[in-house]
C-alpha cells in the first residue's frame, strides 16, 4: 500500500510532540513490508532522515498552478484573515518574532498562473496562512505526480494540502487529530483555525485521534460521527543505553530536581506547576525546580515565582531537544506534566524511559493508557504537592514508579500504533 502522507515537521526541526510522533509512526509503518511511505513536509533541510521512507521538501516541488484543478477549494481559502496570533507549536523566538511582527489585513493567496517553486520557511511564522495555502497547491500537484492508494494528513496546519490531493485524485483521506484549537486555546476558539480544522475532518473518510479525551472533542464539539473517530494512542521511540540516557554527573550537588518539560504556553498548566512547588518549599528545602521550555508565559511564569520570593529554587532552561532533553531526565528525581488539556503527552513517556517518576494530569490523553504514574487534576496543586514530596522522600515509592514505569513504557511502541492506523487505511480503500 502506497501512502501520501503530509506533515508540517519531521526531525531534527521541530517544535514539539508533532514532530516527534510524526517521525516515531513513520519508523513504526516500515515494520510492514506492504507499506511505502511518502512523506511531504513545507521544507526539507537536507538532514532528515530518509533511510526508511521517501521525504518531500514542498520547496522542492515545480508545480503550474494553472493545472492544478480544485474548484471552489482555494475560493473558500482566500476569505481567511490572518491578522490573528495563530500559535499551534511554537519555541520563544518565533514566537517574539511574530508578535513584534504583527500581520493585519487579508492574505493574497496565489490566484494567477505560476510556473516554477514555492518558498516555505517549515515554521509557524507570521506567513502561516500563506504557507497553509501554498502547501495546499503542492499537495494537489503531488496528487498528480506520483501513484498512491491513501492521503494522510497530520493535523490542521496539513488539512487543506490532504483535501486538495483528495480533489484532485479522488483518494480518500485520513486525517490524524494531534490537537484540536480547544486543546490550545483553553476554548477560546480561534475561528479560523476551528473552520479549517472542521473542513479537514468533514472532508476526511476516518478521522484518527490521538486519545478518547480527543476523540470526544472531535464528535462533541466539530458535530463528527462517532463511527467515523478511532482512537489510535501515541508511543514513544526506543533509546539505547547510552550517553543520551546517562544522568550527567551531580559532584557535590545533592538536591533533589523536580521537572516540567513542554512549551509554557496556557494548554500545559505552568502555573499550576509554580504554585505546587511554592507548597513543597514550605515542607523541605533541599530541592531544585525547572521550567524547561519556552513560549508565551515564560515571563509571566518568572514573575510570579519572583513574587512567591522562590527564583532561587527554579532554574528557566528555554527550549530544550534532542539529547539535552535525555540529560534533563537524566538529573531529575520527577518529572511533571500539568496539563489544562492534553491530547496525548509524548513527554512522561520520555521521562519514564529515563527511569523518571511521572506525576500527570488526568486531563491528558496518556493519562488513559498509564498505570504507574501519579494522576491529579491540574488545578489541584495541593494534591499535586504531595505527590512530589512523597516521591522525593520515601525512597521506596521513588523505586517502585521509577522501575515499573520503564517496564511499562518499554512496550508502548509505534509498531503497535501503526498497525491501529494501517488497519484504518484498509477500512477506507
């Protein structure tokens, strides 16, 4: 089976969780021999990893416009505005970047001919609207390149590309839900970003969501068929025994670090985080917190520890990726994720790989497949601090988490996920 599959980031450039389970379910397809998979993706550095599937940079692409047929599709596109602060996974720079930069006024999407390549800068910048639309021209001119059996489209920045090759090839689609705009916005709903999204899910044949907290999202709130929603959970790439797993030497440094990992932005709860450590200082004092991350409450989020008089047991790393995020782990006592909404939480699975202690929101997706991790509910940050002070004090408890969450996480694989989202594209051909 041929799959013409559309994504917005493919490692090592990425932002967040899509990028990663995008590359973890790739990997996980070539386990099956009947899989071929071509991957497309605004632009191509030339560093990806290509050993396993065949990778697109839409930049690359020469198209005509003038061929391309999607009656009524691009009309429709042209009444978006983009004077809106549009943020779907986004690090501090491109961020400051874009509010120092505000658009206002009406996008001009391509509407005359055009011979030749489109530019794309693969970010989430102050052109997205643009570049959504530029990626859905590229994605009806692959449709009628190349040969395949099914589109699948990776969340709503990829929608209108899958729609277009849909139009133009008469295939069905697959869209894959990693987040809805309410899981972002705290359900102040951007209406553009909600109307592309329910075009995208109207459109596709299945509908492939991350968690069944996603799923109820997606019937309750877009008005989606039930029999159309499956629920394929995320997993979490192996990784070696190695230097990105080793904890990196402490020397005389004896306190205990308690973690948070993820952008600091409302969806993931940061605040939440600053009071429960605000609490667990007034218990015990040997003990170091960090915010690892960056995004648009970061500043918020140092004030208010500066007012809580607690900047000198928290430690604001910025962004973090790659091996540094193993070492992160590799220091930490626990890790925490509060989220406000949580479709799925690639992180703890991260954590736990690292012998790490989860303590997580039972408002996450991943909350629905773990069993040795500590739930609370985001906004409880008292019971939020008695996880972390018992964890950090009863050694006993710190082992059984630390050691049965590795067990558990080892079996979470993408093999697993992506024979759940090949049984979908043989329900759709």
């Amino acid at each position: 089976m041929k799959v013409l599959m559309f994504g917005w980031e493919f490692p090592p450039h990425i932002s967040g969780g899509l990028g990663t389970a995008c590359y973890g379910l790739t990997r996980g397809m070539t386990s099956f021999s009947d899989m071929d998979i071509l991957f497309v993706i605004p632009k191509a550095f030339g560093d990806e990893d290509k050993n396993t599937i065949g990778l697109i940079g839409a930049n690359n692409v020469y198209i005509r416009v003038h061929d391309v047929r999607i009656a009524g599709f691009l009309k429709k596109m042209q009444q978006i505005e983009v004077g809106v602060h549009l943020l779907p996974y986004v690090d501090p720079e491109t961020y400051e970047k874009y509010i120092l930069n505000s658009v206002q006024g009406e996008n001009s999407f391509i509407t005359s001919d055009f011979e030749g390549q489109l530019q794309f800068t693969g970010g989430y910048g102050q052109n997205l609207m643009q570049e959504i639309s530029n990626y859905a021209l590229i994605g009806a001119a692959i449709a009628t390149q190349h040969d395949f059996d099914v589109i699948h489209a990776h969340d709503w920045l990829c929608y209108p590309a899958g729609i277009a090759a849909k139009y133009v090839s008469g295939k069905p689609l697959v869209i894959h839900v990693h987040a809805t705009d309410f899981d972002r916005s705290g359900g102040n709903v951007n209406p553009v970003v909600y109307n592309i999204e329910k075009q995208g899910m109207d459109a596709a044949d299945r509908i492939i969501t991350v968690s069944n907290l996603t799923r109820n999202i997606v019937i309750e709130k877009y008005g989606i068929a039930p029999e159309k929603v499956v629920t394929v959970y995320n997993a979490v790439e192996p990784v070696e025994a190695g230097e990105s797993v080793k904890a990196p030497a402490r020397g005389d440094f004896d306190e205990k670090i308690v973690t948070f990992l993820g952008r600091i932005t409302m969806q993931k709860g940061p605040e939440y985080f600053i009071e429960a450590a605000n609490l667990v200082l007034k218990k015990m004092s040997n003990v170091r917190f960090v915010m690892a991350g960056s995004g648009d409450m970061m500043n918020m989020m140092i004030r208010r520890a500066a007012r809580l008089g607690i900047c000198d047991r928290f430690n604001f790393t910025g962004f973090l990726k790659g091996d540094d995020v193993y070492r992160m782990f590799g220091l930490s006592d626990v890790y925490v994720m509060p989220s406000v909404s949580e479709p799925f939480g690639i992180s703890p699975l991260e954590a736990m790989q690292s012998n790490v202690p989860v303590i997580i929101s039972r408002q996450s997706g991943v909350a629905e497949i773990l069993k040795n991790a500590v739930k609370v509910d985001f906004w409880d940050t008292q019971a939020m601090a008695d996880a972390i002070y018992g964890i950090l004090n009863y050694p006993a408890l710190h082992h059984v988490f630390s050691k049965q969450g590795k067990n558990e996480v080892d079996n979470l694989k993408w093999e697993t996920s992506a024979r759940h989202v090949r049984d979908v594209y043989y329900s759709v051909i």
